[in-house]
C-alpha cells in the first residue's frame, strides 16, 4: 500500500509542477522579465517546488497538522541534502546527456549557448550560501543566536539574488517559441466556453503572436492550482516515506535523500532536457542552477531552526552528499568561469560523481543502522 501511495502521490506532484512551470513560464512573459530571471528564479522556484515542499510538510506539518513522528525530521533534513546534490549531479548529468544525443543526431553541437554572467551569478551564490548552511551544522546544538543568524543571512542573500536576476534588462522576444498555457488547453476541448480564457493577439501584451495569449489571471489561476496539487502530493509522499522506511528499517533520512530528488526532481530535468533540444541553454541550465541557489539557501533555514541540524557519526553520510555537491559543482562549472564556455561534456561529470555517492548511502552501514 505504501509503494501505491508513493507512486500516487509523485504522480500529482509531477502534474503539479508541470502546470505550474508553464504558468511560470507565461507569467515572466507577460512580465517581460529577463531570461535569467525566468529560468534561474520563475522556472527554478517552479520546479524545486515539490522538492522544497516535502521538507516543509515534514517539519512544519506536524506542528500545525498534528501527528507525525520522529522520523518526520529525518525525512525533511534528507530531502533538504538530497536536493543540492540530485541537481548538481544527475540533473547535470541528465541534461549534458540529452545534448550529446541531440548533437550525435545532428541537430545541435555540444558546445552550449549559455549566459556566463548569469550562470556565474548563480554558481558563486550557490557556493557562498551551501558553504555558509553547512557550515552551521558545526555550531553548538544550544547556540541560538548564531543559527538563527545564519538562516536571516540565508534569507538577505537570496533576496539579493532575486533583486539582481530582476534588474537584469530583458532580451528581445515575442513569445512565439512558449509552449500553449495548459488550461487554455483544456478549455479549448470544452463544448462551451463560458470563461473568456485568451485574449487577441497582442492585446496587453506588447508583444505580436501567432495565437492568443493567456489573460494573466488565468495564468495565476494554473498556477494556484498546481501550487495545490503539489501540497497534497508532499504531504501523501511525506506520511508514505515514513511508514516505509520503518518496515523495511532504512534510515528515513537516506530514503529521502535518494528517492525523493530523484521523483520530485523530474520536471526539472524534463524542462532543461526540451530547453536545449530547442537551443535554449542559458534557460536550461539556469532552471537547474537557479534551483540550486534557492534550495541552498531557503530550505536549509528550516533544517538549521527547526531540527537536529548538527553533524554527527548517525548524520555524516547524509552531509557528505553536500560534499559531493561541492565536488561536482566546481568541476562542470570550474572551467566555464575560467574560459568562459560550457561543454556538455562537462556536464557528464555529475552522473560518476552521482553513482558513488548512492553506492555509499545505500551500501555503507550507517546507512542502515542510523534508524535504529
């Protein structure tokens, strides 16, 4: 029953993010946002929503829903790890091997069109702010102060982040190549329309289209939706993780460090894999980095305030996935910063890197005997 309730509970969380990262999508066009600030913010915070939420639903829920279990904060300091080490490794590794294949079929080279000023920004905010999180995990249990320091820090930093994407002047486009918002989709196959769900061709939007274009409460619409969706999804997938990492005796925190990333991460990958098919790399591989900022500095705020946020010997195996991250990160990205370019050969690193680290956490016996 378990495993139904998993796989239940990731299929809403997908249908979620996908309604909601094309919402985000139309809504940073309306808005006429910069590329950057629609993948490495808009599309990032879109797709990491899921990801984002099981920690949320696993520490918070308790407090406000009642119930839960001990295991509850196990779950969402794993899921709080495991999302900076699945984006920086096998996202990576994911994207850079759809390239290849694109290039081997002629229809691009491996070579990517990215923005290195944007990707830049985003790499040096990740390893400034993953450095400063993980490095509260060596604080005193009893000092406060000094966590909730970091996490105010965490929160300023990010918001410096935004600011700068936001204030980057936005490139020249119409909004031809967006993909059709989802519920006017739907609303197309309906017999009757009883909601005037577009609006003509360049009417309040400043910009000519081949096709109407979404009214923006419509958009917000699908993506309050979605929002809802992937709610309930987590807080499913959340009480599912916790029955069955008891009956099989894995430790709650490994188990969401592995599976969790892995399903609530797809969309993320799915995204960046149609993006550089298209030739859209700076969005592609902003939709991971840009990810990767926001997990590195706003989920960690509430494993460091609200559980057991310290590294010990039960506790080292989870922390070594940022360890892995760190490796990762500056070997794909090392040379970009240097040179100036990005292969997708670079970003084949991340899947060896990936693979030890899970042959590790489900081998190594701390893995299995943390639980107990």
């Amino acid at each position: 029953m378990d495993v139904v309730l998993l796989i239940v509970a990731l299929a809403v969380i997908l249908l979620g993010a996908e309604l909601f990262t094309n919402g985000i999508e139309w809504f940073g066009h309306r808005l006429d946002l910069a590329e950057g600030a629609v993948g490495s913010v808009l599309a990032a915070v879109a797709t990491a929503m899921p990801e984002t939420l099981i920690p949320v639903i696993a520490i918070v829920g308790p407090t406000i829903f009642g119930g839960g279990s001990p295991n509850s904060s196990e779950i969402g300091v794993g899921a709080i790890l495991g999302a900076p080490f699945m984006l920086s490794t096998l996202a990576m590794f994911v994207t850079g091997l759809a390239i290849v294949i694109y290039a081997r079929r002629g229809r691009r080279g491996t070579d990517m069109s990215v923005n290195v000023r944007v990707l830049g920004r985003d790499v040096i905010f990740f390893l400034v702010a993953y450095t400063i999180a993980i490095a509260s995990a060596f604080l005193p249990a009893d000092l406060r102060v000094g966590r909730w320091a970091v996490a105010i820090g965490l929160v300023v930093l990010y918001a410096v982040y935004v600011r700068a994407h936001f204030t980057d002047p936005a490139e020249e486009g119409d909004g031809s190549d967006l993909n059709k918002l989802h519920l006017s989709r739907l609303a197309g196959r309906m017999p009757g329309r009883m909601i005037d769900f577009d609006v003509l061709p360049g009417e309040d939007d400043g910009h000519e289209h081949d096709g109407p274009v979404p009214r923006i409460r419509i958009i917000v619409t699908q993506v309050v939706a979605a929002l809802a969706l992937i709610i309930v999804g987590a807080q499913v997938f959340v009480g599912a993780v916790e029955h069955l990492s008891s009956t099989i005796g894995l430790d709650p925190r490994i188990l969401a460090l592995v599976i969790a990333p892995i399903a609530t991460e797809l969309p993320e990958k799915f995204n960046s894999v149609i993006w550089v098919r298209s030739g859209k790399d700076t969005l592609a591989m902003g939709n991971i980095s840009g990810a990767m900022v926001f997990q590195s500095c706003l989920p960690t705020v509430l494993g460091i305030l609200f559980t057991e946020w310290t590294f010990k010997a039960s506790s080292a195996l989870a922390f070594a996935s940022a360890g892995a991250a760190f490796v990762a990160t500056v070997l794909i990205f090392g040379v970009m910063l240097r040179r100036g370019r990005l292969s997708a050969w670079s970003l084949l690193i991340g899947g060896p890197i990936y693979l030890v680290y899970l042959a590790a956490a489900l081998l190594l016996p701390a893995g299995a005997a943390a639980g107990h």
